[in-house]
C-alpha cells in the first residue's frame, strides 16, 4: 500500500516540507561554517608574509651574505692585481727599462756592397671589409712607410660585399702601384673565418715565400714613415722575439663623451696591462694590428685559427707556449679610431669579452700541460692575465656594483664593508687614472728638476680627464652588462659567441665638423631592453633606500640608474652613416 493512501494528502506535504527545511537549514549551517573557515584576504597576505620572513631568514639572507663575501674575495683579487701592475710599472719608470735596454736594437743602414738588400723582405697585410670610409687614408700610409720598396710588400686583403668599397680599395691599389709600389690586391670569394681566414688565405701566396716578418694594419690605422724602422732591428737582432706591438692612438678622442671614455680604458690597458705583460713574462694579448709578426714563429705556433673571435690573442698564446717573446713598446704611437657609435661599441665589446673568454675554455688546458713554460708564466698567464683581467673584472663590476651592492638596502642584515663598498673601487679608481698619466709623479721622483714638466702634465690631466672619472665609472659600469652577458656565452660556448661584426669607421668626417647625422632614427634601434631594466632595479633601490634605508647609497643608485637608462634609451655616441654590408 502507498504512502500516499495511509496519509491524507496535506499531511503528507506537510511532513515533505518540514524535511526540505530541516535539510536546508543543515546545509546552510554547514556552508555558511565552510565560508567562515576560508581565510581573508587579511590571512592569505599575512601567511605570504609569514613565510617570506621564514624563506628570507633560512635561505635569501644567508645566499645574499655567500654571495657579498665572494665577491669581497674578487674584489680583493682585484687590487692586489692593480697594485702588482702599479708596481711593475713603478719599477720599469723608476730604473728606465726602456725595450732597447732589455732587447738588442741597432738601426738599419744601407750596407755598401749590397745596398737595399741588406733589408730583410716585410709583407704589410691590411685585410678590409667594407671599409671605404677609410681605405684611402691607411692605404696611402702603408705606402708612405720608410722602407725600400724591393724590400717591402703592400697586402690588401678585401673581403668587402659592397661592390663599391671593392671598386675604391682596387683603384687605390692601382694608383699607388703606378707610383712604383710593391702593392697587390687580393679578393676572395667567401668570408670564411673573417680576419683570421683571410690573413691565413694571404699567406698562402706563393710572393709571401721571400718575407721574413709580417706587418698588420687594420683598415683605420695609419702607421708613420718610422714603423718598421723602429719595429724590425728588434726581430732582427733577437731572434726568440715573435712579436713587437705598437700602441695605439686615436684621432677621433674629443669627438663627443663617449669616444672620450673609451680613451680612458684603451690608454690603461695599453700603458699598465701591455706593458706589464711585456716587462715581466714576455706575454700579452697581441691586440691585432699594429703589430709585426715573425713569419716563422706565426707558422711554428700553427698561422691564424678562426676558432675563436680573437684570432690575435690565440696566437699570441699559442707562440708563447712555443718558447716564443713578445713586445709592446709604449711609445711606438699608431694613429687609429674609436666606434663613436654605440651599438658599433657594443658589438666590439662583445667580441672583445666573449673571445678570451671562449679561448680561455678552450686554451686552459694546454696552458696548464705545456712544458715550454715556466710554472709563473702559466700562472699569470692563466690567473693574472685571463681569470682576474678577462673574468673577474667584469662579473664584479656588474654583478657586485649593478646587482649585489644595490640589493643589500632591501635586506638590512646583509651588510658590505666601507673599504669593499667606496675604498676600494676608489683606489683602483684612482690608480687606473695615474696609470693613464704614464706615471710623471714617479718620473718626478726619480728626477727632481722636471717639476715643471710634472705642473703642466697634472694641469693638462685636470683639465681633460679628471673630472670626466665619475662619468668613466658610471659608463664602465653600464657596458659590463653587455660584458657579462658576453663573458657568459663564451664560457659556456653559447649563443653569439663566434658573432663577428666589422665595427662601423667614419674616416675624413672625423676631421670635420660636419659629421652626417641620422635624424630618424627608429625607437627600436636605440632601445637596449636589458640596460633599462637594469636601470629600473637601480631606480627602484635607491628610492627604496631613500625612504627606509639608513644610509646613503641611493646617490650612487640614482646616478648609475640614470646612466643606465641614458644607454638603454640609445642617447650616448653619435650615429654615423652605416656602411654598406
């Protein structure tokens, strides 16, 4: 029998009723229990912060603390290096080792009976891509240099793609062929290995046979007359010498600030680094032009190898672990010229930091079994010139100064000492800025009745470069980003690492004024992404440290900010006409 026949209707729905809202009460307890039991906003943001605190005591601040003594470590590494370069430098001022009193060195004569031929045969390889800016002018300077010219051999290696930079080059040749120059020019038809395969593809040919030493110029560089006069009696009357590297000098140094900043760093590198190198071990980085090579120390140490991006450096180091010296004489001047245009300087940055880089991976291991060498030359050549110079240098500056310094205002526990944080960057500073003086206070020293020559240098310093320290450093700083990131891909051999790009030369505009500007230059092209977030970080620390911090490195934050949102936005250098490529 059904329910509904023992029940009358309405007390059956009655009874239905009274469940569903016995049932609907329960269930809206319960989710109304459910609801209370979720956490609020409140919660959810003070349980994140909770274990933030926890994550930040057990894990960030100790990572922070790790990482702020490795680099107090680098730092150190650092200017114990500088001091040693300062007191080499000190020493070879002091006692006057000049390279014709360590090296034999007699000036060339006519020798009566045979004349001319008492020269030994030089070939001058000027290898060229797309260069008509300046073509005309280091063409015409190799021709002028003082040498007989049955003795000499004028090589210009183009490897141009612009039909016309090839037409201006081949016709310069024949120009100064017609005026009784030893001149040839030699065309490929690939660009394989860039500089180093089309140096090697020049040695092949068979007129080379008859040279004994070999001169480089780049196409922006203009040696004088004297070049090989003051170059080769040191090949010539020392025989374990591969090697004798001039310096570099740049005409377009005053073009705007930043050609002025690149200044800075080349003179160092080539007053202290060079010349310490060749004072003490007889090893540097060969810096690719500007140079002469003995023919058969380059063949013995295995000719030009494009496996990596500074084929000069590799076989400077490869001729070394020969038994092979090598020379910088520092006042042997070249004129040349700075990248006025920044991505041209970032380019060669790149190349310049990814390359020893890579050939420091790739080199290590034979520097460390080579039995040629002396224990303290594998020593400074793998921790002095490539560990500290090439690598430590750069990580610290970007990842301690742009990176683990600026954080340390959001983490009070995480403390960097006064003499990491100012001093010591100052003193490297400063001896950097000294060692651009060539040192006349230690020439002073050494002779007291030059006090008015050491008055006018100190004076002519001041006002060039003093007070352009700052912006030196504030500009060193932002490049080591592009650096690092350089330094990265050529030790984990990634990326762009075996990128080659030709850097942009403007030439004769130089000696004007009148240098073509680009006035629409699309935003993209001067946009550099990483720099302005970098800049960013910098900006968002120091306003950081300015509310809450209790001290004040927001004025460095802000100015380095400021320097890296001037790069990221494209506004330092100047742009030139790009080349046709």
């Amino acid at each position: 029998m059904s329910l509904h026949r023992l029940l009358p209707h309405d007390t059956f729905s009655s009874s239905l009723g009274s469940l569903s809202q016995v049932g609907s009460s329960k269930a809206s307890v319960a989710l109304l229990n459910a609801v209370k039991s979720f956490p609020t906003f409140g919660d959810i943001i003070a349980r994140i912060g909770l274990w933030w605190e926890q994550i930040r005591a057990v894990v960030v601040v100790p990572v922070f603390k790790f990482l702020v003594a490795i680099c107090l470590i680098m730092s150190v590494m650092l200017f114990v290096e500088v001091m040693y370069m300062g007191i080499v430098v000190l020493y070879v001022k002091l006692f006057k080792r000049k390279p014709e009193k360590v090296y034999k060195w007699e000036a060339m004569e006519d020798d009566v009976e045979c004349g001319s031929d008492s020269y030994p045969m030089v070939l001058v390889q000027m290898p060229m891509y797309n260069e008509k800016e300046v073509c005309e002018q280091s063409i015409a300077a190799a021709c002028k240099i003082s040498w007989p010219s049955n003795r000499m051999i004028i090589q210009v290696l183009d490897d141009s793609t612009d039909p016309a930079s090839k037409e201006l080059v081949k016709k310069e040749c024949e120009r100064w062929s017609k005026e009784g120059v030893n001149i040839t020019f030699e065309i490929r038809d690939n660009r394989n290995g860039y500089k180093a395969g089309a140096l090697r593809e020049g040695m092949k040919h068979s007129y080379v046979k008859q040279c004994d030493y070999v001169a480089i110029f780049d196409a922006d560089f203009q040696p004088d007359p004297d070049f090989l006069l003051r170059t080769v009696p040191f090949l010539i009357h020392n025989p374990k010498l591969a090697l004798v590297q001039g310096r570099w000098e740049f005409v377009n140094a005053d073009q705007c600030m930043m050609t002025r900043l690149q200044e800075m760093s080349l003179s160092y590198h080539f007053t202290v680094e060079q010349q310490v190198g060749s004072s003490t071990f007889a090893f540097f980085g060969f810096n690719g032009t500007a140079g002469v090579w003995r023919i058969s120390a380059l063949i013995e140490s295995g000719g030009w190898n494009d496996q990596t991006t500074v084929e000069d450096m590799d076989l400077a180091v490869r001729a070394t672990l020969r038994g092979w010296k090598l020379l910088y004489i520092d006042d042997l001047k070249v004129k040349s010229e700075l990248p006025c245009s920044f991505n041209a300087l970032r380019s060669q940055q790149h190349r310049w930091t990814c390359g020893p880089a890579n050939l420091f991976r790739k080199m290590a291991g034979q520097i460390l079994r080579n039995e040629n060498v002396s224990v303290w030359k594998k020593l400074y050549m793998l921790y002095s010139f490539f560990f500290i110079r090439k690598i430590v240098a750069h990580v610290l500056t970007f990842c301690f100064y742009c990176v683990i310094l600026p954080a340390t205002v959001l983490f009070p526990e995480v403390t960097v000492p006064k003499w990491a944080a100012f001093y010591l960057p100052s003193l490297i500073t400063l001896f950097i800025a000294i060692g651009r003086l060539r040192c006349p206070l230690l020439l002073f020293l050494y002779n007291l009745s030059s006090f008015l020559s050491l008055v006018a240098l100190l004076i002519l310093y001041v006002n060039r470069s003093i007070h352009l320290l700052a912006f030196w450093v504030l500009f060193e700083n932002s490049m080591s980003l592009v650096r690092t990131k350089a330094l990265v891909m050529g030790l984990l051999e990634t990326g762009r690492v075996q990128e080659w790009v030709v850097t942009e030369k403007s030439g004769d505009a130089l000696k004007t004024k009148l240098i073509p500007q680009v006035p629409n230059v699309r935003f993209r092209e001067r946009v550099h992404l990483l720099e302005l977030l970098v800049g960013a970080y910098l900006l968002s620390c120091g306003i950081y440290d300015i509310i809450y911090g209790k001290n004040t490195l927001y004025v460095y934050l802000l100015f380095q900010s400021l320097a890296f949102f001037v790069v990221g936005f494209g506004y330092v250098g100047k742009y030139v006409p790009a080349s046709s490529s």
